[in-house]
C-alpha cells in the first residue's frame, strides 16, 4: 500500500496522483494477470507509418438505443502487427479499418501517464462485421432502395457558392478556421455565412442537425448551399452522423450539401449521400475558395479576350478611318468633276430639251381647244334643241292655242272659272272664243253630284 501522508491528527488521509496510478496499476496487474478474449468493435484505427504500431479504440453500444457504453484505448504493437494485419485481411477478405466487431486477445495495462488499454496479441478472423459496419451497409442498401441516395449529389452546386447555410457548432475551432479562411481570403471574395448552431457529438447530434436543416428549408432561397462541419475528434464520436434519418434527411434536402465532418480516412453515411465530401472545415473551405479562383480566372481571360477584341476593332477602324482621310480629297475632287460634267451635259441639252416641251405644250393646247370648240358646239345643240321643245310645249299649252280648237273660257272677275263651285244665280260670267267674248248671267246652276 503507498505510504500514508499525515502531518495532524485532524487532517485526513491523502495519496499523491502518483501513488493512486501506482497503486491501480499493481492492482490490476495483479486481478489481470493472463490474457483474456474480448467482443468488440473497432474504431479509430490508425497506424503509425514510422513506427508501425497500430492505435486503435475498443467500443461497445447499447443493442436498444446504440449508444456507446463503453470505450477503450487499445494498442497492436508493430511485430504483433505485421502478423495479424495480413492474417485478418486474408481470412476476411476485408482491410482491417473502424467500425469491424472483433473478437481479440489482450492483456489489461494501465500506465501511470497514459492511462489505461488493451494491448492485443491474437484475433480471431472468423469474428469479422461488427454492428456498427453491418448497420452501416443496412442503411446505405436502404437509401438506395429507396432512390434517395444520389439525389443530393444530381443537385447543381452554383458556380458561385456564395451563401452558406453552416450547421456546427458555435464553439467548434473548425468553424473559427472555416469562417476565418473564407472571410479574410487573399483575393476579397465575399461570402456570406449564417451559422445554424447545432449539436456536433454525442446522444443528441441527430436531432439537432435534423432541426438545423429543418430551419434553412424555411430560408431555402437565401442560400446556395449548406456546410456542415465540425472539428477533430475520435472515430467513435462520428456514429451520429451513421444515422438513416439524417442520412435521408440530407440526401433529400433541395440545397447541395458540403461536408467536412470527419478524419482523412473515414466516411460517414452522411458524408456518402452529400453533394460533396471534403475532410475537414478547412478543405470545405479552400473548395470554395478555388471554385471562385477559377470563374475568377475565366473572368479574366473573358476580360482580356474583350480587351484583345476592342483594341483589335479599335485598331482596325482606325486604318479604315487613316485610308479614308487619305483619300477623301481625291474622292472629292472626282465628284466634284463628274457633278461638272454632269452639269455641262445638262446645260447643252437644255435648249434642246426646253424646245421639244413648248411643241409637246402646243400640239396639247391645239388639241384640247378642238375638244372644248367640239364640246361647246354640241352644248349649244343640245341647249337650242331644249330650247325649241320647250317653246312649242308652251305654245300648246297656251289658252289661245287651245280656243283656236273650239274651245271657250268662262271667266269671273278676269279670272278663269274652273269649277262651278263657288258660282251663284244671278253671277256674271264673260265667255271668251277665239275671235271674241260675250257677257252673260248665270240664270240657273246645275251642279254634278260626281263633283259633291
């Protein structure tokens, strides 16, 4: 046991850090003296290319919720390594990676700086897919079943992704660098970044990133894209974003999705269905940044191919204008004497041409005075015709002409009686013949009842 430490009766008793780790260590070298064989799943593995020891995390989640109930640190040292490696890879048929359920044998170490791990010795082959690969494949074969598992990637990423929709969370150093990276770029692109906080690790991250995506569906038009990111961690720490609800959520979701949420050498389910996996916030971010370097650069070459084109125009109607100034005076001296000439030529026709218009205007007048003689001449006869039918008509229409036929007029008062209406006995009548009258009195009437 390690030495008590007690400088006064009341004080109690007290071990350095030291001595506790030392003592936990003999403990368990002691209780865990042999080797054992452990079930567990593999996470985090990673292999140190200068030393060639392999470093790695043990897991095992609840069969009910799926959530990590225990973790290890474990560690395959080199010579162990280059045996197992290549054993395992053949038995399976499967590179030795995270998320494999493994049946191992180790030995319990606990190091008073280091802490405690599993050094393996031995693996069994034949205990290869762990949960945590097996529900991964579940999932993925369910989101292709389902025609979902493409769709986020058949989605067009602007050119200029320039609105950004970040789900992370606020504290992560990753955002710090990715706004940072994106914000202050050399070239002054700007960017707009709205953050949706959300949760990154633990029990919680489905639902949150879930509701992060559900708020910029409501603001979907504002933006060209969702980033989501968050900083460095242990593989383990990535099983959320395993999830199939997320998964379908992000493979279904109307914006091009960008993800930076893992290591080099992982892939989560969600990493799959997005637009574009990229490895941390950072290379999301020198993405971006190359995307707009590029139209830049096609900017550019536009810009000076439109350059190139007005000079080229400019230069070219410049000779056109140069030619023209340097023979303008002799085109206008040409037309000037061709105007001349013209002028000559017109000039020496013109008497010519004065004298046959008089005769055309004569040889006209002579005939339109024929046509207005002939004209009136026929008028006149016609007129003098009207004339005489219209002397004759009176003429016979005259009362002389019709007493001269052996007809007489009864007149009353010098006025002509046409009816006997409006005569009386006793009234004076002077009856008119041709050669003569005679006065009378009206001695009795006799009136026709055809006349009332």
């Amino acid at each position: 046991m390690p030495q008590k430490i007690k400088e006064e009766e009341n004080v109690p008793q007290s071990y350095s850090l030291y001595e506790l780790t030392t003592q936990v260590r003999r403990t368990l070298e002691d209780s865990f003296a042999d080797a054992y064989w452990v079930r567990a799943e593999t996470s985090d593995v990673r292999v140190n290319a200068a030393s060639g020891h392999c470093y790695l995390e043990f897991v095992e989640k609840s069969p009910e919720t799926n959530q990590l109930i225990a973790k290890a640190r474990g560690s395959i040292w080199a010579r162990t390594f280059r045996l197992l490696k290549p054993y395992f890879e053949l038995e399976t048929g499967q590179a030795f990676t995270s998320g494999l359920k493994v049946l191992v044998k180790v030995t319990v170490e606990f190091h008073e700086l280091y802490g405690f791990s599993l050094n393996v010795l031995d693996i069994d082959p034949s205990y290869t897919l762990g949960d945590m690969m097996r529900r991964r494949q579940e999932i993925i074969r369910r989101l292709q079943d389902e025609g979902v598992f493409d769709l986020n990637r058949e989605l067009v990423l602007p050119e200029l992704t320039r609105r950004l929709a970040v789900i992370t969370s606020p504290t992560a150093a990753g955002y710090e660098d990715f706004t940072n990276q994106l914000l202050n770029n050399p070239q002054g692109y700007p960017f707009y970044i709205k953050l949706f906080p959300a949760l990154m690790q633990g029990e919680k991250t489905e639902e949150s990133v879930i509701a992060a995506l559900d708020r910029i569906y409501e603001h979907r038009d504002l933006f060209d894209a969702v980033i989501i990111i968050r900083g460095g961690g242990a593989t383990s720490d990535l099983n959320s974003f395993d999830s199939y609800l997320l998964a379908a959520n992000c493979a279904q979701f109307p914006l091009p999705i960008l993800t930076g949420i893992g290591h080099e050498r992982d892939d989560t389910i969600v990493d799959l269905v997005a637009h574009t996996r990229l490895k941390t916030p950072t290379a999301v971010a020198a993405f971006l940044l190359e995307r707009m370097d590029r139209v830049a650069g096609e900017l550019s070459l536009l810009q000076q191919q439109l350059v190139q084109d007005t000079e080229r125009i400019l230069l070219a109607q410049r000779n056109f204008l140069q030619l023209l100034s340097t023979r303008f005076p002799e085109r206008v001296l040409n037309r000037i004497e061709r105007s001349r000439s013209e002028l000559h030529r017109l000039a020496a026709a013109l008497p010519s041409a004065v004298s046959t218009l008089l005769a055309r205007q004569d040889k006209g007048l002579e005939q339109m005075k024929g046509r207005i003689r002939s004209a009136v001449e026929n008028r006149c006869s016609r007129e003098r015709q009207f004339v005489l039918l219209t002397e004759q008509f009176i003429r016979m229409a005259s009362p002389d002409y019709v007493l001269k036929r052996g007809y007489s007029l009864a007149l009353k008062d010098g006025r002509i009686v046409k009816s006997p209406a409006g005569l009386t006995s006793g009234d004076s009548l002077t009856v008119r013949w041709a050669d003569g009258e005679a006065q009378t009195e009206i001695k009795k009437l006799n009136i026709s009842s055809d006349n009332g």
